[in-house]
C-alpha cells in the first residue's frame, strides 16, 4: 500500500500542494534570477520552469528521484526557447562534474531530501566559484509555540508528504555549509497554517 501511495497518488499530493499560489509567489521571487547553466534540485513537477528567464538562461538541467514528478515535469508549462533536460538522480550525489554550473535553484526540497548537509555540499562542489544557490523553502518556525506544534506534528506529517520535515532550519543551515547569504529573507506564507507556513528564501554565493 505504502509502495502504491508512493508511486501513484504522492506525485498528485505534492503537485497540488506545491503549485498552491502563497507557494508560486515565493518560486517567482527567485526563479527569475537564474543566470547561465542552472542545475535545479528536486525539479519535482517543474512548477519552477514557468519562471525561468530564457534570454538569461543557457539551459535547464533537472534532477528528482520520483519517476511520477519527472513524467510531469517534462510536461510542464515553460516559456519558447527554454532549454530542459530532466535526470533521474539525488540531490546527495548529483552526477555532475565539479563547478558545472552558474546556478543552482532549489526551492521547497530541502524539507525532504535524505541530508541537507548532503544536499548543500553538492550544490556548492558543483557551482562555479562565484555561482549562486538561488533558494526557497519552508522549515522551522523561530516562534517556540509554533515550533513546538511542528515537532508534536511531524511524525505524521512525513509519510503523508513524500518525507517532508517541518523542524529544518533553512538559512541557518544553508550558512553553515559553506556558502555567503546575500539577501535573507522570511515570513509565514499567507492563508498557510502556521506549523507549515514559515518560508525563508534569497541568494548565497559560493566562493
């Protein structure tokens, strides 16, 4: 049942809840950033490639482990002239050459990969000197009550959203591995239940 879910209802959960329009507003405040050869991690169902700027971009190149969320992102709405290859592979060890890439996007995937500290050391191996992370995500409420409610909710919370974590620190996080905060940003998403609705985003430069 679990392998079902999973493979053939989880895609449909996450397009849904991903694609919700407090989510797309944030996407659209970084997306449009991306510069030259851009790696995305956890393409998903390319909610992403609708914002991309053609005449910044050189190319596209899209990583996820769901089988489900690849079929979707090949379909995706995008702009003429956008370059997408999507791959099958893990945010924890991209196959990918070191400093291959302008940009890497990684939007509302940190809450669910296997390591963020993984996932942070690849992005950062596999990005030009100079290169930015281009980030947007949602994670670990700095209000104690609020935090309190994710940790009670979490345990539930996971196997119905595909692993997702409500307790990750993002910004924090992010610094720690190595890369420079350009711009931070952070707020609940409106009309978002708090316990889910904190979201940081912005840049950060690797040097």
């Amino acid at each position: 049942m679990a392998a079902f879910y999973d493979r053939h209802i989880l895609p449909h959960v996450i397009g849904c809840a991903c694609g919700a329009g407090p989510i797309r507003h944030q996407r659209a405040k970084v997306v449009p950033r991306a510069r030259g050869r851009v790696l995305e991690l956890g393409i998903g169902g390319g909610l992403n490639l609708a914002f991309y700027d053609p005449a910044q971009v050189d190319s596209v190149t899209g990583v996820d482990p769901s089988e489900g969320l690849r079929r979707k992102a090949l379909n995706a709405p995008r702009p003429d002239g956008l370059k997408v290859a999507v791959l099958d592979g893990a945010a924890e060890a991209l196959p990918f050459e070191d400093s291959d890439f302008d940009t890497v996007v990684c939007t509302f995937t940190l809450c669910s990969v296997a390591s963020t500290d993984a996932t942070l050391a690849e992005a950062r191996r596999v990005l030009r000197p100079g290169g930015r992370l281009l980030y947007a995500e949602h994670g670990l409420s700095p209000d104690p009550q609020v935090a309190r409610w994710q940790r009670r909710i979490e345990p539930v919370w996971k196997p119905l959203a595909g692993g997702c974590h409500l307790t990750r620190p993002v910004s924090a996080t992010i610094a720690a591995s190595g890369f420079e905060l350009i711009d931070p940003a952070c707020m609940y998403l409106p009309n978002t239940p708090r316990v889910l609705g904190w979201s940081e985003w912005g840049e950060a430069r690797r040097d």
